[in-house]
C-alpha cells in the first residue's frame, strides 16, 4: 500500500493507494465459472497515534487498486508521527502499512 | 444462575457492545450484512438505516458527468454536516451499496474514492448526522465504457 500524509494548517491530507484485483462477483464468474472466487477489500481502517481517524466497509465496486483521499484535524499530531493503515479482504488476507507525516 | 442462562445475558452483553459508538471500528459488512446484498438503492439504504427520510441538502457528491472508464470513476464526497457515517450507493451495478465510512473523532467529510459503475446510473450519498437526521446528495452521470465485466 502507497501511503502519503502530510499536513497542511491545521489538518492532515492523506492519499493512499491499496493494490488489490477487487474482483466483482460478475468477473469471478467470467473468468473463474464460481463466483464464489470474487475477491476485494472489505474493510479499510488508518490510526495515528493509537487514535482511528479513517475508517470504511468496502463493497466490490471500488475500482481496481482503490486509491482513498481523505483528511481529518491534525490536533495533537506533528510531522514525523506514524500514519498506520490495514485493510482486509473476503478471503481474510490482510495487509498493513505505515508512513511518516510529512 | 443456570449456565444457559448465563450464557445469554452474555452474548447479549456482547451485542449490544457492539452497538454503542466507540473510537475503535464497526465493520458494516458484520453488523449490516443485507445492505451489501441488497439490489436497489432504495433497499440498501434500508437495510443500513431503516426506514429514513433523508433531507435533500447539505450533501455535495463530485463526480464527472461523463466517465470515460467505468472501471474507475472518481467520486468526491464532501460536506460541513457533523456526521456519524456516510454511505455510498449507486444504481447501475448488481448490488447498490459501494462504501460505508465510519467518522471518528477528528475525520474531516471531504471524501475522494474510485468506482467502478456498469453503465450510466445515479450515485446517491446518505449521511448521518450526529443530529439524528439524515442527509442525501446525489449525481448522475453517464458512463461511456462500463467497468464491471473487464
């Protein structure tokens, strides 16, 4: 996963990019015969400093390798703190990366 | 106190944990598993809310009027409303629902996703206000490649 923080003022902006297929049920059909074979993020969660500040459930119909834009107050942070985020997909895999506020 | 018993006032303990807004996250898919089988906006935003009349206003949904690519549309959520959660559907794929987020303490409304829409269709935004009420924004647009068979 890309991840880029930094703040700006008094919030942060963060853009993260997660690399998944994000397969529909539709395209594990075609592809596959089973649609049981449909895979893609279904949970997506960022902390800093031990703290959620962004937080989602995910459906198949974000695009393939979904990029999230979001901001939140940068109240009690400073650039060098840890931006954590993990997602987790139908199949149970989960992966988790981090990155400095810049 | 009988065991059995026990182990009721026990997983409904547990229930209702899972109820009371906390800091840490609320999986959507768990607690509201028929929002993302549900085929129709109108049925997601059910199963999610229950039965709510949203006020059309205070909700700003961005996206382009044309979409080249299907499989990748960019959407921007944006709103000053102090919400609890806000929820994205649309009505151009096999299922509505698309992404519930979960606001906690400091997360600012301003939104930026990618998605895929099968055809042109509508994109409908519910937001829950810490007010109790709920609000919808909403965009059409026209999709020129569809993104849900590549």
């Amino acid at each position: 996963m890309k991840i880029k923080a930094k703040i700006k003022g008094d919030i942060v902006k963060v853009k993260a990019l997660a690399k998944h297929d994000m397969t529909t049920y539709n395209q594990a059909e075609k592809k596959t015969g089973d649609r049981n074979n449909a895979n893609f993020i279904t949970h997506i969660s960022a902390t800093v400093n031990g703290n959620v500040i962004f937080d989602a459930s995910t459906s198949q119909f974000l695009s393939k390798n979904p990029i999230f834009k979001f901001q939140f107050k940068a109240a009690g942070i400073k650039k060098g703190d840890k931006i954590e985020m993990t997602w987790v997909d139908k199949k149970g895999n989960t992966k988790t990366d981090s990155s400095k506020i810049k | 106190m009988l065991r059995r018993n026990f182990l009721k006032v026990g997983a409904l303990a547990a229930a209702s944990a899972v109820v009371v807004p906390q800091l840490s996250a609320t999986d959507f898919r768990a607690t509201k598993p028929n929002t993302w089988t549900a085929h129709t906006v109108d049925d997601a935003i059910k199963a999610l809310y229950g039965a709510i009349t949203p006020i059309e206003s205070g909700v700003t949904v961005g996206a382009p009027k044309v979409a080249s690519n299907g499989g990748a549309i960019p959407v921007n959520v944006k709103s000053d409303i102090d919400a609890k959660t806000v929820a994205v559907f649309q009505d151009a794929n096999p299922e509505a629902a698309v992404i519930v987020f979960e606001m906690n303490e400091g997360a600012i409304l301003n939104y930026d996703i990618k998605i895929k829409m099968g055809k042109s269709g509508t994109i409908t935004v519910i937001v829950e206000g810490k007010d109790g009420k709920f609000y919808v924004g909403k965009k059409t647009l026209e999709v020129a490649l569809g993104g849900c068979e590549g």
